[in-house]
C-alpha cells in the first residue's frame, strides 16, 4: 500500500516486511505499506532507512513498491521506516515548482511543457516554443507571484473519462487508464501528476530560473527551486564576494577589475609575442655570425627551441643541432636546410641515438635527450670534426 499520496508530510512509518531476496548481491523487500516514493515521472526516488537498513533505490514493478537495501532484511519482520526528509521535501519542493512554473510559461507565451527532469539540484523543463528572453523573464516572475500567493496545493483522484470537462494544462499521457490523479495549485494550475508535492505554492518558493537554451526547436529552462535555489544563491553569494575581496571591491562590481585584468593580459602577451619573435631573431643571427660555416650546435633557452630552429631551417646552407634545458630533461632540434647533403637520419642514428635520443621529424628533427646539453653538443662537434 502507498501511503505517501495520503501523507506527503510523514516521514516515518511502521511496517512488515511481505517479501524479501537477495539477487545479484542486491537485497530487496517489499512492504505491507509504503512511504518511500520510487523513482517515477521524473522524480527521484525517496532514501532513508528500514529497520536501521540503508534504502538504496526504490523502484515500482507493476503494481510492488520494491525497496533496494545495504543489508538484507527477513521477511516477515516487522520494521520502522524513515525516510532522509531533507532530502524528499526538496523533492516536493522541486515538483511543485515545475508545476508552478508550466503554468506560468502557458500564461507568458501560450508554450506547453514537453518533458523535465528534476533528478538534479537544477532542474530542467522543455517547453515547445522557441527561446525568448521576455517570456522567460515573465514567467519567472509569475511564478514567484503564484509562490506568494501561497495557495493550496490539493491532490484527488477523477475519472480518466471526464478529464476533458476538468481544464487540465495537459492533455493526460493516454498510457494512463481508468482513475487519474489530479495536482492542483489553487487559483493557478491543474494538471495530472502522481508525484508529490508541498501543501501551499509558498513552500516551493524562491523559483529561480538558471538559464535557458534552444533545444529540439523548443526551450530549455533551467531552474532551482526553494531551499536547493537559496543554497544556490549563497554558494555564488560566496564566490563573489570571495573574488571582490580579491580585487577590493563588492561582490556586484567585480567586473571592471576582472575586464582590465583581462585587458592587460592580452596586451602583455601580445608584447611578448612580438619580443619572444624578436628575441629568436637575434639568437638566430649571432649563430650565424659565430658560425660561419653554418655548422652549427649551440645551447639556446627553452622557449626559443623552435622559433630559432624554425628560423635557421630556413636558412640556406646550415645545418644546425639545438639543445636546450626543460625542467627535467634536455630538448634537442636537429635540422637542415634542404640545401644541405647531409642524411638528418643517419646524423641522428650517429650522435643522437647513442645518447639514448628519442623524437623524430623529416627536416627538423625534434625530441629529447636523457643526458645534459654539453654532452650532446660535444658528440655533434667532434662527429662533425671526424667526418670533416
Ligand atoms: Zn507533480
């Protein structure tokens, strides 16, 4: 028996245990009598304890509540429930709102809900209009109208044949027969559901509506809704003002500083830029001046690796090997200017490969090396030397 329609504000309950197994190391049992809501249109399903047993999961199968558990429990027993309250009454928060909210989006733009997900703290809705900020914002605020108006909030069961003389938002999912069950926000909105729900519009509230995006032709919206909204707020709450701090300035003002700061990144990099490039070309040019026969093995810093690889393998008549010192290991580039006779393979399987080298490239030759700098431009110099 479920219990939870009747008592949507109970969070405790006794109970006999009528069915009880153990399949795939899963254990399960099935109630006389139930609170525990089971994952079902889109809401999440209750957890909390059965006789001091972890609840896990609780799914429906057919017409059996059936409650996954840590432990196994034996049948027959007799047990108390409870249920993690926190956590279902922001279930009851989070699908009174969405109710709320389908309203208020049928009011503000004439668009019907399509599906929602509310498993999460951000919950979505999909509606069938296209994406338009006025609405959204007009819904929003109609909500938290219809939130303060802190109406009732009823539930009873009609006849799936007489649905259409009720005014229901929705037409009710045809896969429903015989009775149905009616959610009502008093004065607001109607529409069948079998979820639960909070006793006053009141309780949903603050409705905060997140973001909102195109999706399958419609809209996305996503929002946040009563204590999960206010949680919300105070974690950004506390981002910015941690970040004001930073730049001495209000939460709300953070802005300006962060749009300078970034302002003068770019501007700085872009100078950087342009003196790593000029740098690159002066390293470049004193190679050449201390090597006039464009043999050349030199240490260069790190950062200029490539760039003055790239510059001298373009250079005719040179070839060239550049280490250079990285944090833990020693990067070579040994290149050639296609002008030049020499095989760069059967170079590096000479002096490079000894020295237990690893990398490639065709032309510029780019890897790493496990020994110090001056030791592979010493192999370079003197195999440079012995084959004249
Ligand atoms: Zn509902």
């Amino acid at each position: 028996m479920r219990m939870y329609w009747e008592m949507p504000y109970q969070g405790e309950f006794e109970a006999r245990v009528i069915g009880a197994w153990t399949e795939g190391g899963a254990h399960y049992a099935v109630l006389d009598r139930t609170l525990f809501y089971p994952t079902a249109g889109g809401q999440a399903c209750d957890t909390g304890t059965l006789g001091g047993v972890a609840v896990l999961e609780v799914q429906e199968e057919g017409d059996q509540i059936v409650h996954r558990l840590e432990r196994p429990l034996r049948e027959g027993e007799r047990v108390l429930g409870r249920l993690d309250w926190s956590r279902r009454y922001r279930h009851m928060q989070r699908h009174t709102a969405e109710h709320i909210l389908g309203q208020a989006f049928l009011r503000s733009g004439g668009w019907q809900v399509r599906a929602v997900n509310m498993m999460g703290a951000v919950c979505t809705i999909d509606l069938d209009g296209p994406p338009e900020e006025g609405i959204v914002r007009q819904a929003e605020a109609l909500a938290n109208w219809a939130v303060y108006a802190n109406a009732e909030v009823r539930s009873y069961f009609i006849d799936q044949a007489e649905a259409a003389h009720h005014g229901l938002r929705r037409a009710p999912s045809p896969k429903v027969a015989g009775r149905l069950r009616v959610v009502e926000v008093v004065g607001w909105d109607k529409v069948a559901c079998g979820g639960l729900h909070v006793a006053r519009s009141g309780e949903a509230g603050p409705i905060k509506v997140l973001k909102f995006e195109r999706y399958k032709g419609g809209t996305r919206v996503y929002f946040a809704a009563g204590w999960e909204a206010l949680e919300l707020f105070e974690r950004e709450h506390r981002l910015l003002q941690r970040l004001g701090e930073r730049f001495s300035t209000g939460p709300l003002e953070v802005e300006k500083p962060i749009a300078s700061l970034q302002e003068g990144f770019y501007r700085l990099r872009a100078e950087h830029t342009l003196l790593k490039d000029e740098l690159a070309e002066r390293i470049m040019r004193g190679l050449l001046a201390d090597f006039p026969n464009l043999t050349i093995w030199a240490q260069v810093p790190d950062w200029a690796l490539e760039m003055v690889g790239k510059r001298l393998a373009e250079w005719p008549g040179v070839l060239a090997l550049l280490v250079a010192q990285a944090e833990d290991k020693t990067r070579y580039a040994l290149l050639k200017h296609k002008s030049r006779r020499e095989n760069l393979e059967a170079l590096w399987e000479a002096v490079l490969k000894p020295l237990g080298a690893r990398g490639g490239g065709a032309l510029v030759k780019l890897g790493v090396l496990p020994v110090p700098p001056h030791v592979a431009l010493e192999a370079f110099r003197s195999h440079m030397a012995a084959v004249g």
